[in-house]
C-alpha cells in the first residue's frame, strides 16, 4: 500500500517530535500502519492538551450559555456577547469588560469566554480580582514575585472576576496595573466588575495610577453593560415561593 502525501506525513511526524520514527524513515515510510499510527499520537497528544488547558485555567463549576435567561436583564446587548465568541479580540489583544450589579450573569459569560477559548487551543487562566491580588502580594521577594507575575502575563487571554466587590490599598492598585501593562496590546483580558470606571477611585482609593490602569485596560476594548436585578435573588425568591407552596399543599392535605 503507497502511502498519501510521504512528505506531508513526515512532516506531521517532526511536529510531533517522532525522533526514532524519523531516523528510520525510509524503513518505514511505505508501512500501510505509519498514517494511522501518526494519527493516533495526534489525537492523544490533542486530548491531553485539552486536558490541560482546562486544568490550568481553573474554570471550576459553571453553567453553559444554553441556560443564560437572555429574558431577565433589563438591558443586555446579545450581538455583542454573541459576537465575543468569535474571538476576533484576542487577534492584537485587545480587552473585554463586562459591566454590571451583582449576580447579572458577568462571571457565567465570562467563564464560558474562557471554556471555548480552551476548547480552540488558547492558553486560558479564570481567576478572581482578590484571589489574584491576594497572591501577588503575598511573595516574599522578587524572584517569587517575577515567578508568580507570569502565571497572570504567560496565557493567551486572563479573565479577572469581581473587580469592584471590594476594595484594595495603592499595593494592591499597582499589582493589577502592573499585570495589565505587562499584557497590554498584546494578550487579552476579560475582566469584569460591578463598578463603572467613574467609581473605580472608591475600589482602589488614594492610588495614583487608576487613571493610566483604565486607560490601558479600555484602550480598543470591547465594553458591555448589562443592567437588571440579580438573576441569583430572583432564583432565591422562587426557592421560597417554591417551597412555601409545597409546604401549604402539605398542610392541607394533613388537615384532610
């Protein structure tokens, strides 16, 4: 059996690193098994990078865009969410913000942002804006400062959740600066907040630098403002309702 494409196949096998294949590739060049063996270590070696990009973006638990109440927001801009799943923002690396009150639906859309953009082949890492801060301020000296700082500038695109839900000192302000001017114009940030950027001195009060660190992060970023009521109280509410009714229907049937 001739084999397809000789070159194209040895070429897939250098990609792949199959250095003991390629030493004795004319031994082996014409074996009707060579293309479906080279296809297997491509599919492993595909899968087990999944596998691992998934694992290092620490997505956790979260519900895909299929449950998304498109319905319950006041205002939300569904084109403009459509269209972030392109990922034609992270050509040049430019940002993403999402901005909003509490419980709207930011972090659902962007961990499913950062799950398909896992799922194409990006490097990815989800983390919270305290969790994040929190880690960088904690090295004791440079060199784990250096280390740490490029666990956060190293991915293709970084989603910082809940900036805004508590506020930091100037330390904390220069860390996140820090973190987006070492990404600037050339990897992508997904970030949201609860906090428009006129309030933003509250989150990071007496910092010098909110001024520049906003600048930098909008600078041709896309901005998309949800406004509405907590989708997770209105769900609390119905659990009561819920079970209120329930437990009214069992009451009368024990008075029967």
């Amino acid at each position: 059996m001739k084999i397809k494409n000789p070159e194209q196949l040895k070429e897939r096998a250098r990609r792949l690193g199959l250095h003991g294949l390629l030493a004795r590739w004319n031994e082996v060049a014409d074996e009707p098994w060579l293309e479906r063996v080279i296809e297997y270590e491509e599919v492993e070696r595909q899968k087990r990078g999944l596998e691992r990009r998934i694992r290092n973006a620490h997505l956790g638990r979260f519900k895909p865009m299929a449950d998304f109440d498109w319905k319950w927001p006041k205002k939300i801009d569904r084109e403009a969410i459509d269209d972030l799943f392109s990922f034609e923002f992270l050509t040049g690396g430019a940002n993403v913000v999402l901005v909003g009150p509490n419980g709207i639906g930011k972090s659902m859309i962007s961990l499913n942002l950062a799950h398909q953009a896992a799922l194409r082949g990006e490097t990815v890492r989800f983390v919270s804006a305290s969790e994040m801060l929190n880690d960088l301020g904690s090295q004791s000296s440079e060199a784990s400062f250096a280390r740490r700082l490029r666990r956060y500038v190293r991915p293709r695109l970084l989603v910082i959740d809940e900036v805004g839900y508590l506020s930091y000192d100037t330390r904390h302000a220069d860390l996140l600066f820090e973190v987006v001017t070492r990404r600037y114009e050339q990897k992508s940030i997904v970030l949201t907040t609860n906090k428009p950027f006129a309030e933003w001195n509250e989150v990071f009060p007496n910092a010098s630098c909110v001024v520049t660190l906003i600048d930098r992060l909008v600078h041709r970023a896309e901005i998309v403002t949800i406004e509405g009521e907590s989708y997770r109280l209105k769900e609390a509410k119905e659990r009561v309702a819920e079970k209120s009714k329930a437990w009214a229907a069992k009451r009368k049937s024990n008075g029967k």
